[in-house]
C-alpha cells in the first residue's frame, strides 16, 4: 500500500512541480521521491504551493486513480486558484481539502497572481471528460486545473454539465463555473438553485457570491431556508460578498434563529462584511447569548467592522467576562477598532490581568489604538512586567502612542530589565516619546554597548521615531467564513 501512495504523490508532485516525467525511471526512485515530497509537504509547505511551468495533464490524472484522500487534497492545494480565499471555502469538494499546520493564520490565495503553464484545446477537453470520473481525486485535480482556464474557454463545456442528470457531475461543474468566474453562467447557477442535490445547491451559491451577481440575489436570500445547513452557509456567504444591505433584515433572522451554529456564524460575518447598522442589536444580543463560541467571535468581529459606538457596552462585557479566549480577544480588537475613548480603563485592566496572553497582548494594543488624552491607564503600566514578551513590546509600543510623563518611572524600571531587544526599543521609543530629558537617561542610553539600542536612542532625540524595525504590534487575524 505504502508503494501505491508513494507513487500517486511522487507522480502527482512532480508532474505539478515539473520535477520530472511522472513515469520515468524505476520504480524505487519514484518511490523515494514520493516520499521525500510528501516530508517536504509537512516541513516546508510553501514549497509546493506554485506549480511550475509544464506539467503532464494526462499522467497527472493517470497517477491520480486510486491516490489516498490525503494525498491527493495536498496534491489538488498545489493547483492554485484565483479570487477571495483561493477555493478555501467552496462548499461541496469531491476530495475534503486537507489542512495544513498553521494554515488558518496564512489565508493565502487572495493575491496570488502566479500563473500555471498554458492548458492546450486538448488538455482542456480531457480536464472537462475527466470531471465525470468516478474517482474523486481525478474529479478533484480535473476541477481544480479547470479553474485556472479562461473562462470563455472552458464555460460552455462546465454549463452543459451543469444540466446533465448526474448529480456529481453537476456539483463539480457548478465548482468550476465559480473557480473560473463566468458570468454567462449566471442564469444556468441561478437555475441550479433549485436543484434537488445538496452539493450543487451549494456549490451554485458559492459561485454566485464569486461572480458578485445582484441579479442573483432574490434568489439566494430564499435558499436562507433550505433544509440543508450547508447550502443555507453557502448562500449566506454568497450574499455577505454583494455590496448590497437589502438582504440585512433576512440576515438578521438568520443570526438569531437558525439551528446551525455555522450558518449563524456566517451570517454574523455577513453582517458585518456589509456594515449593517440595522443589526448591530441583533449581533449585541447574538454575543451575548448565543452557546457556540464560533458564533460569539463572528459577533465580535462584525461589531468591530460596523464601529458603532452602542456596541461599546456589549463588547466590554464580552471581554471581560466571555470563557472563551477567542471571543475576548475578538471584543478587544472590536472595541479598539470602534475607538471611543471611555473604553481605554477596560481594555486597561484586561491587559493586566486577562488569563491569555494573547487577550492581554491584543488588549494593550487596543489602548494605544485610542488612548489620545496623554493618560495611560494603570493597567497598562502593569502589563509591561508580564511574562509574555508580546504582551510587553505591545504596552511599551501603546505608551509611546499616548506619551504621558507620568509613566516615565515604570518605563525606566521596565527598560533596566528588559531582556528581550525587540521590546527594549519599543521602550527607548516610549521613554522619548514620553517626554524623557534627563541628562543621566540620555547618556547612558546614547553610551549603550548595543548598536541598535544607540540608534534609537539617537533616532528618537532628532524627532525621527520611525525605527527600525518600528515596534508596530498588530493583533493577530480575524476570524474569517
């Protein structure tokens, strides 16, 4: 067995890397090359992101016959798509997509431009024959090269498939019509709305929210109450990408009242996607009560992308008290993000005294995003001796922002035992920043064995505090669909 899935994943690698032939040489090489790629994939998987210039469609397809899920999920990831998310989010995929560590924090395929070598007529019309496989993965790969195509190449073929009577045919056809983003599909993925399979209803919505289409959207707003959790998501989804607040009050129901905690997690980003005022009681209400933690983070998230100030109330009491880490760092970021001043001694005492570092980190950050009046809160102060290293560099760097000479003595303390050099700076900066004159301060900083503590010392006393590196400490990424 182990040779089978060394073969399919050396074939398939090297034929999307253009490493070599997939079938050329013995077998014991490919075998060992297979499994050098697959170690490859786990250690360094940026490696294998872009394919290469020339590949073998025909081989590629033919190594894919028989490939474990795994295999071929991580050979199908190595076919870049364009547009949001890459194709992170369709919903209904032959192959599910295998996730590797760490993938969720790089969301990497919006802005990739890379492009895969040139499909030929022939190539083409064996990706779009293939499509009908009964093999998932040769459905997977067909699908995922299609959508690299030129639309106007390749939709004609994927919208004749869309009305064939088999089901998945229809659904990968639907997956591709929304990879390639071809807006003659629109009226035949409207039709597919109603189609009796769950995977192609889906997969209709999805690719209608990539097309952007407000012809479509009366009709996705009706899929709101399909029974099937996963096509109610994927409309969702589809609308929250339309610049267009009509379906708010249908979202809003959604958010309130739908049994599946995905799809009011999706409506919460929707919501918040379109800066709907209308629903920011809903989403307030929605932090508040609802039992999935997913939920309560979107909440939190679409509230701090609304920036209403009402919302101050609800977030506060979300970072305060929320069980889950996530929500409380999100309703940090949120009430940074809406910036009324009268939440700086919150976000304050949450920086000194959260149990996640991260929430602490974030927290302090929040402060020097608002803190405009020159006051640092005492909390703040407190956060530069925390065990965490980002949570300290982010209050050195809050304090440089709000320059109150009243935190000077803690600065200086802070300064005399910092261990870490990236924080230090941060410090040097706040302590300047801060309104530090003395003589004594001055010449022991500018007299410091390290270099780069001189430079910012000699920086920030000429005015210019754009250091380098600039101690900038942004929270960590949101929580996305």
């Amino acid at each position: 067995m182990q040779r089978i899935y060394s073969l399919a994943l050396a074939a398939a690698l090297m034929s999307l890397t253009g490493s070599g032939p997939a079938f050329s040489g013995d077998e014991a090489v490919i075998i060992e090359r297979g499994s050098r790629a697959f170690d490859g994939i786990i250690e360094q998987p940026e490696r294998f992101i872009r394919p290469a210039d020339g590949f073998n469609v025909g081989a590629l397809l033919a190594a894919a016959h028989g490939a474990p899920p795994l295999i071929c999920s991580l050979a199908a990831q190595a076919v870049r798509n364009y547009g949001w998310n890459g194709w992170a989010d369709a919903p209904a995929t032959p192959l599910p997509r295998a996730v590797l560590p760490e993938e969720r924090a790089r969301h990497r395929g919006d802005d990739d431009d890379d492009d895969v070598a040139a499909l030929s007529a022939a190539d083409v019309q064996r990706l779009l024959s293939s499509l009908s496989s009964d093999d998932a993965c040769v459905r997977e790969l067909s699908v995922r090269l299609i959508g690299r195509a030129d639309d106007s190449v390749v939709a004609p073929g994927l919208i004749s498939k869309l009305q064939s009577g088999n089901g998945p045919l229809r659904e990968v056809a639907a997956l591709g019509l929304g990879l390639v983003g071809a807006e003659s599909a629109t009226d035949a993925l409207i039709a597919s709305l109603r189609d009796t399979e769950r995977g192609v209803r889906a997969n209709a919505a999805w690719a209608l929210g990539r097309l952007e289409s407000g012809k479509a959207l009366g009709a996705l707003t009706g899929l709101f109450r399909d029974p099937d959790a996963m096509v109610r998501g994927a409309a969702v989804v589809a609308v929250g990408r339309m610049d267009s607040t009509a379906a708010t009050a249908a979202l809003i129901r959604v958010v309130r009242q739908d049994d599946a905690a995905s799809v009011r997690r999706v409506a919460a980003w929707a919501l918040g996607e379109l800066e709907a005022h209308e629903a920011v009681d809903a989403l307030a209400s929605t932090l508040a009560k609802d039992n999935d933690a997913n939920v309560r983070e979107m909440a939190a998230w679409a509230l701090g992308q609304i920036e209403e100030h009402s919302a101050t109330s609800a977030l506060a009491a979300a970072a305060k008290s929320d069980a889950d880490d996530r929500v409380r760092e999100t309703a940090v970021w949120a009430l940074a993000q809406i910036g009324d001043r009268a939440s700086t001694d919150v976000l304050g005492q949450i920086a000194a005294s959260d149990k996640s570092s991260r929430v602490r980190g974030t927290a302090a950050w929040g402060v020097g995003q608002i803190a405009e009046d020159g006051r640092a809160p005492a909390g703040l102060l407190q956060a530069l001796k925390d065990q965490s290293a980002d949570t300290r560099l982010k209050a050195a760097w809050a304090l440089g922002q709000i320059g109150d000479s009243s935190a000077l003595p803690a600065i200086r303390d802070a300064l005399k035992s910092e261990q870490s050099s990236e924080v230090g700076r941060a410090l040097i900066r706040a302590l300047l920043k801060s309104g530090e004159r003395s003589e004594s301060a001055l010449t022991e900083l500018l007299d410091s064995k390290d270099p780069r503590v001189r430079e910012v010392a000699v920086r920030g006393l000429a005015g210019n505090n754009h250091f380098n590196p600039w101690p900038w400490p942004w929270p960590r990424p949101r929580p996305f669909p």
